[in-house]
C-alpha cells in the first residue's frame, strides 16, 4: 500500500509563484511602463529614468551576498517581513517623489526590497523543501515572474493611459 500523504513542497512551490508574480513585475517588467508619466513630470530624459532601473537591480548585485546570508542565519520570517514593508512603502513613495533625487533614493530601497523578498528567498526555500526536482520546483517558482508580468502590462496599462 502507498504512501498517501501529501508533500506540502508543491504548495511552498505554487506560494512562492504567487509572491513572483505580485512583488517581481513591480520593479522590473512593469517598472518601464511609468517612463513616460515620469520623464514629463520630471522633465527628464529617458536615460535619467533608466539610472532608476539600475539602482534597483544594482542594489541586488552588490547586496546578495548580505541578505542570503542573513536571510540563511537571521530570522528568516523577520526579515523578509520587513523586506516586504520596506518594499511596498518604498513603490508607494514614488508616486510622492517631488523630484528625481528622492526617486533615485526610493529605487534604492525598492531594490533592497526586491533582493530580499523575490529570487533569493524563493531559491533558498526550494533548496530546503526539495532534493530530487529541486530543478523543476525552481523552474516552476520562477515563472512567476513572467507571468506576473505580463498579467500586470495589461493591468497597468490602461490605467495608466
């Protein structure tokens, strides 16, 4: 007889699909999407707009190491709990920016916040649930990202127009 109990690995997988696919978009595949409302708001150029992308992806680059590791031996919850926070009350603060600068220091933070609640806790805990498809459940995890992305284009995009 079989074994019939249920591996709550592929729930952690479908979880973390899901928190891809609402916080990932928000500072990458959408994030284009603001250009235009910026630049003319700012009177900025679109390479000035671009410096934003940057920080937020180049805060992940220099940080990685930083937060997997902490995230490795810290309070894993506590601090992704307040990654999230961070996060979200830094996206909100773009629409409050009064000028480029405190937009530059807002992409800063969001990029501390998409470091610490996306790719890295997703692939350390697929790496703790998963042995054998440990491949698969990542895979699987990580598009996420490019559904919740193209869901949330056509969302925001008539919103914004």
């Amino acid at each position: 007889m079989k074994n019939s109990k249920v591996f709550y690995g592929w729930w952690v997988v479908l979880g973390a699909a899901i928190v891809l696919a609402v916080m990932g978009p928000a500072s990458v595949a959408v994030a284009n999407l603001f250009q235009l409302p910026v630049t003319e708001e700012f009177g900025i150029s679109n390479s000035q707009f671009a410096i934003s992308n940057s920080l937020v992806l180049g805060v992940g680059i220099f940080l990685s190491p930083f937060i997997s590791k902490k995230l490795a031996t810290g309070n894993f919850r506590l601090i992704y709990s307040i990654a999230v926070i961070v996060y979200a009350l830094a996206y909100m603060g773009f629409g409050l920016a009064q000028n480029i600068y405190v937009f530059y220091l807002l992409s800063l933070l969001v990029g501390f916040g998409y470091t610490t609640t996306t790719i890295i806790p997703v692939s350390m805990l697929m790496n703790n649930w998963f042995v054998k498809k440990r491949g698969l459940a990542l895979s699987l995890a990580l598009s996420g990202l490019g559904i919740g992305g193209v869901v949330f284009s056509q969302i925001l995009t008539p919103l914004i127009n």
